[in-house]
C-alpha cells in the first residue's frame, strides 16, 4: 500500500490517462465487494447478540451513530493514502453491518418469507448499482451538476426522518424511503462517473461513497418489501 500515490490515487482532481482511471475504478470494485464482508459478519453478529443501542432513546441513538460515522469519515479521509486507510473503511462496514442487524433480524424474524425478501432486496440493489454503474460508465452526459442537488434531497430526508421520530406518520415513512432509494441510486450514478471521469482519483474514497449509496439503497428497499411483501402467517 506505501505506493498509492505512484498510481495517482493519493491524488484530487483530474487525471489525464484512461489507463490510471481503469485502475482506480477497478480497485474500487474490488474493495466495494471486500467491504461486503465485514458488513455481513457484522450484521450476523449484531442478530446473534441482539445489538440494538437505540431501541430506548432512538434520537439519541441517531446522535451516536452520526457520530461514530463521521469519526470513521474523518480518520479515513486522513489515512487515505495508506493501508490504515483500508482498514479503517473495512472498519466502518462492519460498524455498519452491526447497524443493519436490527432491519434485518426484524425482517427474518418477523416475517415467513423473511429469508426471501432479504434476498430480494440484495438482487433489487445488485441490479440497481448494476445499471446505474453501466450508465455512468457509458453514458457521454455529465452527470455531475446532480451531485448538489442530491445533497439537498439527502438533507430533506435526514431532516424527515428526524421528524418522524416523534410524528409517527406511516405516509411520511414510506414517502422517505421511496425518495432515498432514488436519490441514493442517482448518487451511484454520480459517484461512479466521477471515477470514470478522473473527478476522483483515491479508490478508498471513491469505494466508501459508492459503499454509502449501495447501503442505502439496500436498506430501504429491504424496509418497503417488508412492508409491501412481509408474511406474517
């Protein structure tokens, strides 16, 4: 890992040959599908001991979690360089697989079919990244000039969430999760193209935003076929 800069990785902005791109993009793929891992491991964990820190206070829960996420973001971006920067990422998964123990061990629990949506949602999201990741690549059009206005939209959803905590509104709920499954799959899009189009040159960067959006996506897709699809026969 010392030398990630000699490929053009420790570096912001564009770069000039299809050559590093190609292998930026790579590396990401291939760090994408190792973060798959500890997030598995740690959601299997988080079901078998029944983690669940913010079933009492889920505000405060909220605020923790934020908390320990942007700690991870911090320390990432300054190993990003070097191979702590790795494990740091893979760090971060499984701190998040532990996250999404509770949707999914409610979802195997709670309903007879909830081996299936489990799957479901993996294939829906699998498919998902799959095309945007095939656009993005292909596409002649800039997507770029999204980027800003996803963030908007990411804002409005953390803000409704929020509110929902103490609302309890079931339309508002699904209204959510509905509008993060496509603003976290309009953000594939972007992040990918960014890659291909040199905008991104750090592949543990590039590999933790496409991580975010493929998270997203996967939750809230598992929620809604919940919902939508759960047996509770």
């Amino acid at each position: 890992m010392s030398d990630l800069n000699s490929y053009g990785f420790g570096q912001t902005g564009s770069i000039s040959t299809t050559q590093v791109r190609n292998r930026v993009l790579r590396n990401t793929y291939a760090l994408l599908a190792l973060s798959m891992v500890p997030t598995v491991i740690g959601a299997w964990l988080g079901i078998a001991m029944g983690f669940n820190f913010m079933a009492e206070s889920p505000f405060l829960g909220f605020v923790v979690f934020m908390a320990v996420a942007f700690g991870f973001f911090w320390a990432i971006e300054k190993n990003k360089d070097t191979g702590l920067g790795v494990l740091l990422l893979l760090g971060f998964t499984f701190f998040m697989g532990l996250m999404l123990s509770r949707l999914v061990g409610f979802t195997l629990n709670s309903y007879s079919n909830g081996a299936t949506l489990v799957m479901l949602a993996f294939g829906g999201t699998a498919a998902i990244f799959a095309t945007m990741a095939t656009i993005a690549t292909v596409s002649k059009s800039d997507f770029s000039g999204m980027g800003k206005w996803l963030m908007v939209g990411v804002l409005i959803l953390i803000v409704a969430s929020l509110a929902n905590i103490w609302l309890q509104l079931p339309a508002l709920m699904l209204t959510v999760m509905v509008l993060a499954i496509a603003i976290f799959s309009a953000f594939i899009l972007v992040d990918v193209q960014r890659v291909v189009h040199g905008g991104e040159t750090n592949y543990i960067m590039a590999t933790l935003a496409i991580y975010l959006d493929v998270y997203n996506v996967f939750t809230n897709l598992l929620a809604l076929l919940g919902i939508f699809g759960g047996n509770k026969d």
